[in-house]
C-alpha cells in the first residue's frame, strides 16, 4: 500500500528557531493558536504549556527569544513542520502538474513524514542573531529586540511514506523539494535563512 523514501535535505546557511523560550510566551503563543472550539478530549492549557516549556528548556527569563525543542539527545525539529513544509510547496507546484486535479490535497493525504523526531545534530545552537523588530500592541506600534537562535548548515533527515496508488511520483517530490529549497524550511525564511538542497530521495525497498 505504501512507498516508503528516505529524505536528506542540505541547509545551506543559518537554520533558524522559532519556538519562544519563557513560559509566558509560550503561553501566550498556545492561547494564540488555540481553537475557538476545541475537541473534547483537548489537553488542558496550562498542561500543554508545561509540556512545551519543558521541551524547549524555557527555564530562564529570556523574553523575545526563539530557540528550538530539545530531548535528552540535544536539539530536534518536529515532523509535522516539515509535513506543512511539503503542503505549502505543493501547492505552488501544482501548476506544474496540471493533469493532477485538486494537487495539494492529493498531495497532503497521500505523503506522509514518519520522522516525528528530527535530530539537528547539536546540543545546543551554533549562535544566535539580534534583530530590531516592529509589533503591535494596544498601544499602538512599538520597537522592540528579538534574539534567534540558529544552527549553521544542519542535515534534515528523515523518512517520507507516500501511498503506491501511482497519483504522487518520485518526479513529483522532487518538483516540491526543487521549489522548497528556495522557498526555505523553518523560520526567518525573509532573511533568506533555511534554504536548502536535496542531497537524498531514495526508495527504501
């Protein structure tokens, strides 16, 4: 029923983070993102916050900084960002694929990413770069400093699991990572960081 590939995507350059690292910003951002009517067996917020704070190691008091989760075996980045990765470029390949009605939607309900977990290959970032940013509060527009954490050229690895019904090819992947490596993977993509190329697309037989 399935194909199964084994990806490598090369990022050439800074590869940002983009998860806050106090608790209160985190909190925030999850009350940001929370729908209007949650499931039934939602998790509780404030359960959910605990969860991320511990991910991100958010122990210290540093507001306006990004940086990214982390488990006992150092620094990851998450499978579903590079699942919503793959949709968004998807869906401006599709013109490239005009026999290939509804593309982004073929696309998002037969590829899958089975790498929940990707290692960054570092325990901590290589750096981090200050920026002067504009945000808007009741009060009006305000400057205020923002400090992101980064990792310099890591490796993206991971599996994909695409459905062997003959819709989504092998030239189609690549058209999608083709366009996304331009496009960039992560945050601060506007900077130019998270560009990459596709050093692997390999069946796995």
């Amino acid at each position: 029923m399935w194909k199964r590939y084994m990806v490598e995507l090369q990022v050439e350059g800074k590869f940002a983070a983009a998860l806050p690292k106090t608790p209160e910003e985190v909190q925030q951002m999850l009350q940001h993102r929370t729908p209007t009517k949650p499931p039934s067996d939602f998790i509780p917020l404030d359960d959910l916050a605990e969860q991320v704070v511990e991910e991100v190691g958010a122990d210290e008091p540093e507001f306006g900084w990004a940086t990214f989760k982390r488990n006992e075996n150092g620094l990851y980045y998450e499978g579903r960002c590079v699942r919503g990765h793959i949709k968004d470029c998807a869906l401006q390949v599709a013109r490239f694929f005009p026999d290939t009605k509804a593309f982004k939607a073929k696309v998002a309900n037969k590829v899958y990413v089975e790498t929940d977990i990707i290692p960054l290959g570092k325990n901590e970032p290589d750096g981090y770069e200050q920026r002067f940013i504009q945000v808007m509060t009741r009060q009006g527009p305000r400057s205020t400093i923002k400090f992101i954490d980064y990792i310099e050229s890591p490796i993206i690895a991971f599996s994909l699991r695409v459905l062997e019904d003959g819709v989504i090819t092998e030239e189609m992947l690549r058209a999608i990572f083709e366009y996304g490596g331009t496009h960039g993977l992560g945050a601060e993509r506007s900077q130019g960081w998270g560009r990459y190329t596709l050093v692997r697309l390999e069946e796995i037989k």
